[in-house]
C-alpha cells in the first residue's frame, strides 16, 4: 500500500511525515536522505501499531 507522503525544507534539514499515519515522520540532512528515512519509519511504525492492537485485544 502506497502512503502520501509530505517533505517539507525545516531550517538546514528536511522533514517528512505521512499524513495519515500520525506520528510517522523523519528528518534528512538531504531531500534524498529525508526520502530513504520515512520509507523506513512506515513498516516500523505500522509495525508498532499491530503490536500495539494485538496488546489491547489480549486485555
């Protein structure tokens, strides 16, 4: 599944966060670099919600 994805310039870094993931983001020295780190933060974060519902249904 595709995410959209939004890169912004923040000071002398680059910001990008997935809208509808709250709280999926990454920052990059580079546009390139910033690009390689939210497409890694996604299947962790995801990750981190399944674990998070498999949590809550076992209580």
């Amino acid at each position: 599944m595709d995410h959209e994805i939004k890169i912004e310039k923040a000071g002398d870094n680059w910001f990008a966060h997935v809208p509808e993931l709250p709280g999926c983001m990454a920052t990059g020295d580079t546009i390139e670099e910033v690009h390689r780190n939210i497409r890694t933060a996604i299947p962790s974060h995801l990750e981190a919600l399944r674990e998070i519902e498999e949590e809550a249904e076992k209580q």
